[in-house]
C-alpha cells in the first residue's frame, strides 16, 4: 500500500529515519573530527561500517559479485555520491559549525537541477531561476560571514559547495545506472572504493597525527558512522534515490539541515548567527523551487 508521498510504507518509514540519522549526524561527525585527522576517522568508521554492510548482503542472499562490464558505472557512482563528497565534506566540517556544514552540503538539489539542464537537458521550468537565486543569497550570507571574521573559513564553505555539488551530479548517474545490479550491492562496493581512497589519504597525509588513539566522544562518533550511516543510511539513500518521488524528496532533504542546525546547537553548543538562520530559510526557499511539484493545472 503507497500513500500520499508514492512511498510504500517500508520506504516511508525508511525516508524518516534516513532524515533523522543524517541530520543528527553532522554534530556527530564534528565531535569526531574536531581534533581528530579527518581521513584517518573517515577510514576507521568505514572499516567498522563495511562488515555490518557485508551482513546485510548476505542475509538477503544476494552475491557480492559483480561482472567486470558493470564496474565503471558503479566506479562512477561510488565517486560521485560517496569518495569525492566524503573527502570534501570532512574537511567542511572540519573547518565549519556543524549546522552551516549542513545548510552548505544540501545545497545539492540546487547543483542537481543545474546538472540536469545542463548536462541532461532537463527543463525543471522558471521555479530554477528563483531557486539558484535564493540558493546563491543563502551562501553569499555565510561566506560573507566567513571572511568577516577573524575565526572564519571560507575554505570550509567551498568545500562544502563542491561536495555538494559532486553529489549532485551522484544522484543523476544513479538514477540513470542501466545495469541490474541489486542496490545493496552497489552500496557495498562503493563503499569499499571510498575505504580505499580515504585510507589511502590517511596513510599518505595524516600518518604524523596517528599519536593517540581516538578519546571516547570520537569512538562514539565512529561507532555512530560505523553502524548506523555506513551499516544502513547509506543504503537507504541508494535505494531512495532510485525511486523517490519529488515530493518526498523535498521534505527529506529540507528537514535535513534544520535537524542538523538545532542537533548542533543542543549536542555541541553552537551558537549560530543571524547569518545561519537566514541562510537556511533562503536554501529551504531554493529546495522548495527546485523539488516540490507544481500544483496540477485545473483542467
């Protein structure tokens, strides 16, 4: 049985907790990587994340194996939606408040829609103007308060831009994939190509961190990752993002940063300015343009 959002009742149970996980997320990743080497605590939760994924493979008896025709398009899929968008966001987080890192990193239905006319010809009408207008005022506001301040990083809002943006152009090439590959499976070899990269870069740029081991916040924060985003979310998303409708769509991804934005301030402490605020309505306003249908002309 579907109901008003198309969704199956296991998919619309799945899209709540996916928006509620993710959104609490962000503080949790701050709490590992404030002072924690980014890639090394991206690697470590991916390594404990990969397992639990394995099992849920399995328990579903799908094989692990993919034919050698497929790769390319999983490789491109990986890259896009997990490797790049990992590596990027870290870094934003890294440098940014919890809840800015999130009003920046969902941005991306803006870039998604940009994508889609300009490299898919889609034509998502008049609303797209408006939409990358309000999407552009939003982040004018927190790069305006990044150089404003002596504390600012603005590198940490270009980051969070280009992983947005990458992301964006992820959703397009999974919701085009032509290969039968089960999601699940597509999830799990992303995964172990975002290991690989992100282990790579820690071995190669944060082996003079390796000092201590992580305190019992940031295991936390890798536990979290471990079992909850990189055991199931990322799942969930692959396969949302194969048959999401946009209305559901949109509600998701604007629910979000707002999650993200209060889990900051009640988990972290963070004190978001005036800036933050109106940057979030002004990025709602532009997902709102970009994702909720029109109304149906009345005949």
């Amino acid at each position: 049985m579907t109901n008003a959002f198309g969704l199956a009742g296991r998919d619309l149970a799945m899209l709540a907790v996916l928006t509620l996980t993710w959104g609490l997320n962000w503080p949790v990743m701050k709490l590992g990587v404030q002072d924690f080497a980014p890639m090394t605590f991206r690697a470590v939760s991916m390594a404990g994340g990969l397992p639990v994924l394995w099992l849920v493979v399995r328990s579903q008896g799908l094989p692990v194996r993919v034919p050698r025709a497929y790769w390319r398009e999983i490789a491109g899929i990986a890259l896009t939606n997990m490797v790049i968008w990992f590596i990027l966001a870290m870094y934003g987080v890294k440098l940014l408040s919890s809840g800015r890192a999130a009003i920046l990193g969902y941005t991306m239905p803006i870039w998604a829609a940009l994508i889609g006319f300009a490299v898919f010809g889609e034509r998502p009408g008049r609303r797209l103007g408006v939409g990358i207008l309000a999407a552009a005022a939003g982040v004018g506001l927190l790069l305006a308060s990044e150089f404003g301040t002596l504390t600012g990083k603005p590198a940490g809002t270009l980051c969070m831009l280009g992983a947005a943006a990458v992301w964006g152009l992820g959703v397009h090439l999974m919701r085009r994939r032509v290969q039968p590959t089960p999601v699940l499976v597509v999830t799990f070899w992303s995964l172990v190509l975002s290991l690989v990269v992100c282990g790579l870069l820690s071995a190669l740029f944060e082996r003079d961190q390796w000092v201590r081991a992580p305190n019992a916040a940031e295991w936390g924060a890798i536990a979290y990752n471990s079992i909850v985003i990189f055991g199931f979310s990322q799942f969930m998303w692959f396969r949302l993002a194969s048959i999401l409708p946009p209305l559901a769509s949109s509600l998701s991804v604007m629910l979000i940063p707002v999650i993200g934005l209060f889990s900051g301030m009640a988990m972290l402490g963070e004190r978001p300015h005036w800036q933050d605020f109106a940057a979030l309505a002004a990025i709602l306003l532009a997902i709102a343009t970009v994702l909720v249908p029109k109304a149906p002309a009345r005949g």
